[in-house]
C-alpha cells in the first residue's frame, strides 16, 4: 500500500509539471511581447473558403443573444446591452464556451441581416479587446475551436462588411492561427493537442498563401491521428462520445482538401475509415451511446449528421480489443462491456473506474445502464459519475477498482487523473450451444485487497436470455484467509423507464417496460435488493432511477449466479 501511494505521488508530481510547463507556455505566448517570429505564418492575402459546419444552430438562440440573454453550460449572464466578453464568467465551462465561439452557428442559422450585423458587432468586440489574450480564451482547445468557428463563420462575419473590418479580422485570425502554430506541441495532451493540429490544417487550407503552414499541420494532424485513433477505430481516451466530435471535425477538414484539389493524407482517411464502425459499436437500438468513461447524453443531431457520411452501414463488430471493449447482439438484444484498461495518466482526465461494468438494451429500450455524466454540470458530478459505484459492475469495500488523484493544489491545476487501475485483464470470448460467451478478469482490487474479479455473459442465440456470473478469485494463494477484507456489492443501475418490481416468490424482480416487453431479473441463491440510484445522462437533466444490489463477502460467497430473461420467453 505505501508503495502505492508514493508511485502515485510520484506520478501526480510528474504529471502536474508536464501540464504546469505547458501552461507557462501558453501564456507566455499569448503575451503581447512574445516573438511571434518564431512561428510565422505570413498575412493572407484572402480567405479561400469557408469549411462547412456539420453541427446544428438554433435560429431561437439568435434572438436571444440580441436580447442580452447568454446562456452557455447550464448558466445564463445578462448583459444588459454591455458586451459579454466584459461579464464574469459565471464558471469556467461558461467562459470556455463564449470565448470558443461556437455559438455562431445559431447566428449563421438565423440568417437574417440583424443576425450577421450582431454576429460581426460581437467579433469586432473580441477583436478591439484582444480577447484572445484573456486568461480562459488562451487555452489551446478554446483557442483552436475560435479558429475553427471563425473559419467555418467567415461568410456570415465578413458579408457585407467594410474593407477595415476585413482586415481587422483577417490579422486577428492569423494571430491567432500563429498562436496555435507556436502552442500546439505544448497543448495537454489528447483532445487538446488534437483540436490545435485540426484547427491549423483548416486554416492552412482556408487561408491564401500558406504552403507552409499546410505542411506544417498536416505533419502535426498525422501523428495526432496515428497516437489518438486506435487500430479499432476507438479513441486513446476511451469516451466513445470523442468519436462523434472527431468526425464531425475531420469531415469538413477532408473536404477542404477536397476544395482544394490537394489529397487527402492517408492518416486521414484511414482514422475516418475506422472511427465510422465503432460508432455503431457503441450504439443501442434507441440510438442513443453506451455510458462509459465520460459519455453523456448522445448528441443525436451530430450522429445523424456523421452516420450520413457511412458508405458501408454494416453490422457493427462485436469485438474492440485496442479500446478495450465488448458487444454481444442477438435477437435484438444488445450487451455493451467494458474490458479494457484505464488510458495513460494524460488522458485519464475524463476515465472511470467501470472496467468489467456491462449496458443492457432490448428493442427500442435500455434495462441496464451506467450513470454516465449531464450534459451541464459535468464538473459538478465528475467525481460521483467516475466511481465504480456508478457502474453497473462490482464494487469491493466501497472502493473504486482504479484509484484517482486526491483533491489538493496540484488538482486545481490539472485535475484528476488516474494513477492507478486494472493492469493485468484476461477477454475470452466463445460460444457454447450457439451462444455467445464473454470471459474477463480484472487484477484492480488485487493489491489492495487480493481479490481478482471475474465476470461472466452468456448470450442465448434468441436474445431472450443473458446468464451472467461474478467470481472473485484469491489473487495471491489458494485461498481467502480468514480476516481477509471482501465485502462486495454487483449493482445494476437500471435505466429511469424501468420499474422494477418484486415478483410473488420474493426473490425475483420483474423489469417493466414501457412497451410491455417486460423482463425478469433472478440470481438464485443470492438475496436481491432493489435500491436508489440515479441516471446523470438524461436529455433534461439527471433522474431519479433505480438499482438492483445483490451483496456479499468473497470468502463466503465467493460465486453469485445472475439471470435477466424476457418474460415473454418464460410464458412460452
């Protein structure tokens, strides 16, 4: 244990300096004395073209912002006619969105001419204030969405602009893309650093006279792309809800180069060609994402817009073993697992601790889920979402099986990776009598409490069935000893359109559906609980939802036998 602690110590400290330096950095640059000589990128002459935006406005949003009213991550500011880049950001999530500028696709949606007028009266704002140089503005991530938004909105801020503005904006932009050029290597790593490497490709291809600067980006986009998308098409992060934003950022990018009559890299299109695929492996027949590491509520109008561009449409592999996930489907039945390892400490940022949790889907409904995390709000639940608690999976002596830096002065400034998780999974994966059969084990609770989780599903060839088990192993010896600490609860965080029910033997549940397709819960030998929980990734917000617990200690109950099965299936 003491050993542990100082290997995470030591890790935290590394950690917190990498991200520290690169702080130092991005300030310094954003200074105006820094010599921007060093990462020049010479003054357009013209915008080419503007990239395409696959994300959706909101023309109602338009008409509120010409009212003062702005409301960003689940916080509204009222300006009150004074602009809002001169307000206090009411949290930082708020401030990130603003100076991100994203938010012109409502304008652009609007198209009205008092929705371009405002749309350039709040950018010639940023412009005279030097916003990029605000505190918040200067991360590299809001930086470069600014870059892109800027691009992809030039239409909508230069039609019908004055020759003065024209070149007010094209100099902040190219300040700011020189920015980024400079910046970029010393971004956090993940999407951060991926955002930068995006945002000067467009711009290399969207801007006149910059053959250098498209080289430069497309160096930079291809290692990203190699590092950060898995052979399986999955990301280094682990959050599926990554997949939806990278596409709808390489889409466009892709057909820049299209514009351009310049190829495409290879890297590109390959990391297109795999990212596509998993976003059906990750889908429920409701459409909505499975809720691992970070995965809210799914953003349906962006996976429409990206499954659009899917030539191929085909059934979804059941097998991604670079991200460390499962999927089992028949019969319409679906069984989403998590068998993989925490990601790297620079990309834990966002990781949970649900290695071996499961999601259930039947038809057009979900019976299992995890918590997942809210649309807004995020910071606020982060740390109750990333615990294996909040996961349909096993939980022992209420501790999570990855272990997560503690809240202190170096959080504050990098947050709360993960130092330590699951090291050692075994995945099997089988049939017997034509079902499908998963295997996998875990060591995350080994050092600690020298327990190893195994978990067991079986699929039935119909997908009326899913026969599970949970087995906790000595990790070191024959057996447990006799003070050895193993108590355990298997929680199954059941979706809020669930209601569940005590049947009339006292020890099965009954699952109702909304449809009437209900379900039956049973683990015989076992004493089943029916408890609060509650689902963080509803459309309006987090419900109030329920949880099945069946609990015991490893020496005594070392196997606990589990079955969901159709009701349907029993009556026949």
């Amino acid at each position: 244990m003491a050993r542990d602690v100082y290997a995470d110590r030591a890790r935290m400290a590394l950690f917190a300096a990498e991200i520290g330096w690169s702080s130092l950095v991005a300030r310094a640059m954003a200074h105006p004395w820094f010599p921007w000589r060093a990462a020049s990128v010479p003054l357009p002459s013209r915008l080419l073209f503007a990239p395409h935006d696959l994300r959706t406005g909101d023309p109602a949003r338009a008409g509120e912002f010409y009212a003062g009213r702005y409301s960003f991550a689940g916080r509204l500011v009222l300006t009150d006619g004074v602009s809002p880049f001169d307000m206090e950001p009411p949290s930082l999530e708020w401030a990130r969105e603003l100076f991100s500028f994203g938010w012109l696709r409502h304008l652009q949606a609007a198209g009205s001419p008092i929705a371009r007028a405002h749309a350039r009266a709040l950018v010639g704002d940023w412009i005279t204030m030097r916003g990029h140089r605000l505190p918040f503005a200067s991360a590299p991530e809001v930086a470069a969405r600014r870059v892109m938004s800027w691009l992809t909105q030039s239409p909508l801020i230069l039609q019908d602009a004055d020759p003065g503005f024209h070149r007010r904006f094209i100099r902040s932009l190219t300040a700011q893309v020189r920015y980024l050029k400079s910046v970029g290597p010393n971004a956090p790593d993940g999407r951060p650093r991926l955002a930068c490497a995006l945002a000067l490709g467009l711009a290399g291809l969207c801007m006149a006279d910059q053959g250098r600067l498209m080289r430069t980006a497309q160096k930079r986009l291809i290692d990203e792309l190699d590092r950060q998308v898995l052979g399986d098409g999955g990301h280094a992060g682990r959050n599926p809800g990554t997949l939806i934003e990278l596409l709808l950022d390489l889409l466009p990018l892709r057909q820049c180069y299209e514009a351009r009559h310049v190829a495409p890299p290879p890297a590109l299109l390959n990391a297109i060609d795999r990212l596509m695929p998993m976003l059906r492996f990750f889908r429920h027949a409701d459409g909505a994402f499975a809720l691992f590491n970070g995965m809210g509520p799914t953003p349906a109008d962006g996976l429409a817009t990206v499954l659009a561009y899917d030539d191929a449409r085909g059934r979804p592999v059941s097998n991604a073993p670079y991200s460390g996930y499962q999927r089992m489907e028949a019969g319409g039945t679906v069984v989403i697992a998590d068998t993989g390892r925490p990601p790297p400490v620079s990309l834990s940022l966002e990781a949970h601790a649900g290695c071996l949790s499961f999601e259930l889907s039947a038809g057009r409904h979900r019976l299992v889920v995890n918590c997942g995390l809210p649309a807004t709000g995020r910071e606020e639940w982060r740390a109750v979402a990333r615990q294996t608690a909040a996961h349909s999976t096993a939980v022992v002596e209420d501790t999570s099986s990855c272990r997560f830096a503690s809240a202190g002065a170096l959080t504050r400034l990098c947050g709360t990776p993960v130092l330590g998780g699951p090291a050692e999974l075994h995945v099997d994966r089988g049939g017997r009598g034509g079902a499908d059969v998963l295997r996998a084990s875990h060591d995350g609770y080994a050092g600690r409490f020298g327990i190893v989780h195994q978990r067991s599903w079986r699929l039935s060839p119909d997908g009326m069935r899913l026969d599970g088990e949970d087995l906790f192993r000595v990790a070191h010896g024959e057996e447990f000893s006799a003070d050895q600490p193993g108590r355990y609860a298997i929680r199954f965080h059941l979706h809020p359109s669930v209601e569940p029910s005590r049947a009339s033997d006292g020890q099965t549940v009954i699952l109702k559906l909304p449809d009437g397709d209900d379900w039956a819960f049973t683990a015989p030998d076992a004493t089943v609980t029916i408890e609060e929980s509650i689902f963080l990734a509803g459309g309006s917000g987090p419900r109030r939802t329920e949880q099945l617990v069946i609990s015991g200690v490893a020496r005594k109950e070392p196997r606990v036998e589990w079955t969901f099965v159709r009701l349907k299936a029993l009556r026949e």
